[in-house]
C-alpha cells in the first residue's frame, strides 16, 4: 500500500505543477510586468507613487460613533481651540504649550473617565472657572451637549462658564489689523526641522481651528470642515518624512475650494520633492478632457519639438488624465478652469530635467525625450522682459481706433506715458486676464473713476465672538474721471484673481465699461498668513469681497456681460476668442 501510494506522489506532483504553472504563470507575469513598469516610471513623474499610486489618506466617513484614538484626538482639538480663540480672560499658561503637554496624555487615555479627567484638567488649568451658576454654549460649540458618548456634564458646564463669562474682547493669540485681517499668534518657534508627533498634530489643530472660527468663507467649503478633521488626524500623526507631512499638509489646505489657498517650504521641500523644479518650455490648458499645449514659455528656448496645439496624451508612460485627478487632491480650487489652472503645471513639473512625452499632432500620435529646465530660469526670463517694458509705452492699435492695453504691460514707472497715449482714443480695451503690477490697480482707479465711487463691501471675522462675521462699506475712490467719454472693455479669464478682480469690480461701475471673457478665479480680498511646524507656510483669503448689493464674487467669479470660452480649434489655429469678441463689440456693437 505504502509503495502505491509513493507512485502516486511521484506521479500526480508534476502534473499538479504543471497545472499550476499553465494557469497561474500568465497572470503572474502580468502582475510582474505592472510592477516592473510602475517602478520603471516612479522616479519621473510629478508625485511619488505614496500619493499617485495610493489615493487619498483621507477616509470617507467619521466614526464618532465608538469611543476611538482618533475621536480622542479630534475632539481634544476642537476643547483646545476654544481655550485658545475664545475670548475669555488672560489664561494662566500658554495654551499652545498646553497642547504639547496634555496630547501624549490624551493618546494614552482609552477610557471616558481619564478622558474627561485630562480635558477637566487642561481647562482648569488653563483658565479660573468663575463657579456660579451663569452658564452658555454657543450654537457653533454645541458638539459638547450632543455627543454624550465622549464629553461628561462636568466638562460641559466648565466650558459653558467659561463661555459665560467672556470678557467681549478677544483673544491674546489673536491679532487684527485695520482691514480686517487676523493672524494667530504662537509662543512656538518655526523651524525648518522635520517635527514630530505632537508639534504636527498640534499645527493640525491650530490652523483648523483658526479656519474653523475666522476664514470668512468657511460655509462655501464643499466638503464638511469637521470631517476633513477627523480624516487628517492619521496622516498628520504618522507622516514618517518632511515630504510626506508636506503633502499631508497640501491636502488638507486644498479643501478650501480658494485660489489664495497655497502652501509651500521655506526648505523647498515641496519644490524638490513633492512636485519638482524641472518644467518644459511649454504651458497647457485642458478643455472638456483634452490637454493641449497653449502657449511656449520663451520663445529663445524653443527647439519646435512641441508645438502650440499639439495634446499631450502621457508624461513618462501615465495618463496626464490620472496624473490631472491625483494632483487635483493636493491643489486647491474654485471652479474646473481655476482647477486646470492651478494643477496643469504640477503635471508638467518633474524630479528629473529629462522627460518622455507622448503627444499628437494632425491625429499621428509620438513620443519625445524633453529636456526640461529649473522653474527659476524662467523666472529669470520673466525679469528681464519686465525690465525691458517698464519705461516703454505698451499701448497697441487696433484697427485703427482702438487702443489696447493689457494691465501686464502697466507699471508705474510708464502708467503716464500709456495713459497720455489712451486719453486720444474714444475706444479701449483693457486686458486684465493677468495680475497688476505693484501700485497700478490703485492709480488706474482712481485715473478711469469719477470722485467717490463706492463699488464693495467687505467681510471679515468678528474676534469678539468666534464663528461670527461683519460686513462694513468698502471704501470709495475715483478722480479724473477718463472713461467718461470712451467705450471701454476689459478682458477677464480664470487668471484674473485678487487684486485684478477687485480692479475689474471697480472699474465696471463706470457706465461705459463691459466685461467680456471666461470665468474669473473668486478669490478676492486680501490674504492671510499662516505657518505650521516645519515652516511649511500656507494662506488663504482673510477678508470677503463682495459687491456693493451684497452679490458674492468668492468661487463665482465677478459678474460679466458676456462668457467667451476658448476652444481646442482656436488655441491650434492660435485664436484669442475673448479679444476678438471684444473688437467686433466695439465695431459693429455685438
């Protein structure tokens, strides 16, 4: 028997091998093939694979419903940022070292009793609890009431007292000046040094209550700001490297839906490592799904191998379609051409100065190794163009009679000379589909505006009572007056942001102006400042701008008289569709 069975080992194990091998190798070698081709690309493209290859960090849902270390952490951050940006008397200790002291506390606490025991204790010694029986939580805290499972009664009333006897001012970590705009304040040095678990997650619950209590435009964030909390607390705890609590810190930023929302390293951590400081010779705008090549960046530099119009289909081997969606979780914005705006030149960004790029041109579709150039040189290149256009009139003539100015071309070193050359015609259009140059905006105002023309209003966070905003009148502006008499029109697309929308609001309250072109980005009002842990900076929009009536100019953009949209055919026949709308506005008046 025993012999028997030995034949049948030696037997059935080399077909049962070969079964194996027959339909388990293909499958195998496909597997082997992908990984092999994902490491073959991973040194090239914009992201590291832990992001690309990965997807996002943050979960979709919020378990608050069970008793866990990252509902622990996240309410204890929400109980820290009232005892910081609650305007109650001065606190007896620091608050941000409040923080460093009590988190690794709070980790270890896995019961609700030692929970609330530390909470207790870090109110308490924080601030003197006036024991009467005065006591009031306001709309915007009342998580503390409904969610039993976490909070005692006891914690509750401490911070109802506390809340019940503030002193109307605001708080010491708060600065504000005359505008409107806050900045908080941190005994906590800024270092370029990787920090660790308790300055990352303590930079996690600074800035998301400051946002929390004091970004004016916090109910026009699309997703919940108290779930993007929850789902941080993970990647801010265990980032293990400079570059990935950067990128942690870019995703949780980009959830402001604001253009002014950008971050980046003093370090240049995010330059070198995230994104890359190579780049082409070229610019690209996506329209529907097609991404094509709008403009070349200096035209010295141009070697012909890319052309204006070609669509770029991969960078290194990968879809620029995947790599558009992945970069879009780390970028912020408020609308799809901000978007392609904002996150067409971090696909374009590599690690490496040689890239693959696989395009089409007239339907024959081709790869080509690209040399790509540090960003800075470019910078460079822009300089000195800059310099050169300075001192000199910029004006150009259109069909005969009307003059065209783009703001780009306008500095105040020749704001007189275009100016003299502007006031000979009664036509004008005046290109804002770009930033001003520095003083412009304020001397073209107050040059193109009759005297006291009010055109907005302001937004801004009331610091006496966190979670409240005001609204005040803008201030008024205007002199001379020079478009009384003119036709104006002023071109605005999604590069028209900030500064140059608050220039378009004040100058279409002139009669004689009309506004044509594409979406502006909306994001207007002055910015604010904020540093995390690491020196990793980021800002945001820190007072509202909106119009006279109240009507909203954040993520919608100003108002237009008419929507020009660029098309493929026209960036391949190298058509401005805005500007030419604009001359046959102004001839035949349509």
């Amino acid at each position: 028997m025993i012999k028997w069975q030995r034949i049948l080992v030696i037997v059935a194990v080399p077909i049962l091998w070969s079964f194996l091998i027959y339909f388990l190798y293909p499958p195998i070698l496909k597997l082997a093939e992908r990984i092999r081709d994902s490491f073959q690309y991973r040194s090239s493209i914009s992201l590291e694979s832990d992001s690309i290859w990965k997807g996002a960090v943050f979960p979709q849902t919020t378990r608050l419903d069970e008793f866990n270390e990252t509902g622990r952490t996240y309410y204890f951050i929400k109980i820290w940022g009232i005892l910081k940006y609650y305007p109650f008397q001065d606190p007896k200790k620091d608050v941000d070292k409040q923080f460093l002291t009590f988190y690794p506390q709070i980790e270890q606490a896995t019961s609700k009793a030692l929970y609330n025991k530390l909470l207790e204790e870090l109110v308490l010694s924080t601030y003197d609890i006036h024991y009467s029986s005065k006591r009031e939580i306001p709309g915007i805290l009342s998580f503390l009431e409904k969610d039993s499972l976490y909070f005692s009664k006891q914690l509750t009333d401490y911070v109802g007292k506390l809340c019940a006897n503030n002193r109307g001012t605001s708080s010491e970590y708060l600065k504000q000046n005359h505008l409107g705009i806050l900045k908080s304040k941190t005994s906590i040095k800024a270092s370029n040094d990787f920090p660790n678990e308790v300055l990352r997650v303590w930079g996690l619950a600074d800035y998301w209550n400051f946002i929390h209590y004091f970004y004016v435009y916090r109910d026009l964030i699309s997703s919940n700001w108290d779930e993007i909390l929850y789902a941080a607390i993970p990647g801010f705890k265990e980032s293990a490297s400079k570059k990935e609590y950067a990128m942690t810190i870019l995703r949780l930023t980009s959830k402001l839906d604001d253009c002014h929302s950008m971050t980046w390293s003093e370090d240049e951590t995010i330059d070198k490592e995230v994104f890359g400081e190579y780049v082409p010779n070229f610019r690209m705008t996506k329209i529907d799904s097609t991404f094509i090549v709008k403009t070349i960046r200096n035209p010295e530099w141009n070697d012909h191998s890319i052309r204006a119009g070609d669509i770029i289909l991969k960078i290194n081997g990968i879809s620029v379609k995947y790599l558009f969606d992945s970069l879009s979780d780390f970028l912020s914005s408020t609308n799809k051409w901000t978007q392609q705006r904002n996150v067409n030149p971090y696909i374009l960004s590599s690690l490496k100065p040689r890239n693959l790029i696989t395009f089409k041109r007239d339907s024959i579709a081709g790869s080509l190794f690209i040399n790509f150039r540090n960003y800075k040189s470019y910078h460079s290149y822009q300089y000195s163009i800059q310099k050169r256009k300075k001192k000199r009139v910029n004006v150009k003539i259109h069909q005969k009679n009307i003059a065209y100015l783009h703001i780009d071309d306008l500095y105040v070193d020749n704001f007189d000379k275009n100016m003299e050359i502007i006031r000979k015609y009664d036509k004008l259009i005046l290109d804002i589909r770009s930033y001003p140059n520095g003083g412009v905006s304020m001397k073209l105002m107050k040059e193109a505006l009759p005297p006291g023309t009010p055109f907005f209003k302001s937004i801004y966070a009331d610091i006496t009572c966190p979670g409240r905003f005001k609204m005040s009148d803008g201030f008024k502006i205007g002199k001379k007056n020079i478009f009384q008499n003119k036709q104006v029109v002023i071109l605005v697309d999604e590069n028209t942001q900030s500064e140059a929308e608050f220039l378009v609001m004040a100058l279409q309250q002139h009669p004689n102006v009309t506004v044509i072109g594409n979406v502006t980005a909306g994001s207007d009002g002055n910015v604010t400042y904020f540093t995390f842990p690491g020196n990793i900076k980021t800002s945001f929009t820190g007072i509202g701008i909106v119009y006279p009536d109240g009507a909203q100019t954040q993520q919608c953009g100003i108002e237009k008289d008419k929507t020009i949209e660029p098309t493929i055919q026209s960036i391949k026949n190298n058509q401005d569709l805005i500007l030419e709308k604009a001359i046959k506005f102004l001839t035949k008046g349509k």
